[in-house]
C-alpha cells in the first residue's frame, strides 16, 4: 500500500500494515512517520489518556493500518488514525486517532461532525479492507448520541452505517460502549458482537 494525497491536500501515509511496518515506504517516509509518532508522544503526555499515545500503547501489532496524516508544505503531522483488528473479521476504526494541538477546532454547530479530511481516510480503510474485515464499527465510551448526529448529519458518508440501540462490552472485560457499525457480511452484526468483539 502507498501513500495517497488526500483531496485536501494533506498526505496519508500507511505506516503499519497487519501489525508491522509498511515495506513499500520509503525510508524518508519511515522517518516522517517515526518522528510523527515522538512528537504525538510528547504532545499528548499532559493529556487524558496519555497513555494510550505512547508508542507502547499504541498497540502497532493490532493495527491492520496505522496512518499518519501528514502535511507535507509545513512538515508536520496533522492527525494519526488506526484500523485496529479485533476479530477475524472484524476491525475498529478511529483507533489511536488523535489530532495534533495546532489542527485541532473548538467545537461548532457548524463542525461538529465533520473532519479535517472529510472522512476520506475512513473511506479509503473501507474500501481496502472491508472485503477481508466486512464487520467495521467505531466505538464511543459515552454512548451513542454522537452517532445519531452524526449518521442525520452526514448521509453522504453514513448512510449503511448501524447504530447498535444498547452498549456493546468490547475487548475487555466490563468495557461497555456504543458502538456505529458497517457491515458487509451476509452474517448479521449480532454475530460480530457475541463472538468477535467481546473479550
């Protein structure tokens, strides 16, 4: 997999894959993935949830893919997002993402559902792996009220996407979230969630 230019200009850069360095980058695209990642740890090391940014909690083996969203002009990174397996045929998106200080917005009526890409990236994961992972989902600790927003907001991105009615226990054990789903599968999601996504 190779690197796309984004319609927004910003280059996406597929630094994992299946767990381990991408073999196709470069390796001045390597460097710029690897201090793209000290920076993140640096940064978000006063945040919550700072652990989850430091390269041992990024959790690089779990990723299908593991981007970094780079802007090329001002050699910088503007935001990381993972496509984290969870099942044999399931994956997570939005894993690890994380949106670095000086691309960040405050939130707006007006923004609140959209993202600096437009959801391009998100659209680029489906397409290149949803034949092997047809069951995706995106999950929120808080529930479900974003995703409704989001999927009124948003047909043009949305419109196959399932928000699950009650919290879904992933990963670990009593880790209860909302769950936002694709599912590709002939199998109903329900399948997805008892057998793949629990722990």
């Amino acid at each position: 997999m190779k690197i796309r230019i984004l319609k927004c200009g910003f280059h996406s850069i597929p630094y994992i894959l299946h767990g381990k360095e991408n073999a196709a980058l470069t390796n001045k695209s390597l460097e710029l993935c690897k201090s793209s990642l000290k920076i993140l740890g640096e940064e978000s090391a006063s945040e919550d949830l700072s652990n989850n940014y430091q390269l041992n909690g990024l959790h690089l083996n779990k990723m299908l893919s593991f981007k970094i969203i780079y802007n090329l002009e001002e050699n910088e990174p503007v935001f990381i997002s993972g496509l984290q397996r969870i099942g044999d045929n399931s994956a997570r998106v939005f894993s690890r993402y994380y949106v670095f200080k000086k691309y960040r917005t405050i939130p707006s009526r007006s923004n609140l559902y959209s993202k600096l890409d437009d959801f391009e990236v998100l659209q680029n994961d489906i397409e290149e792996f949803s034949t092997e992972f047809p069951f995706l989902f995106w999950s929120r600790e808080r529930g479900t009220s974003f995703f409704k927003g989001l999927k009124r907001s948003r047909p043009d991105v949305f419109s196959e996407w399932t928000i699950h009615p009650t919290k879904v226990e992933i990963i670990y054990p009593k880790n209860y979230q909302g769950i936002f789903y694709f599912n590709k599968s002939s199998k109903p999601a329900n399948y997805f969630i008892e057998n793949e996504l629990k722990a």
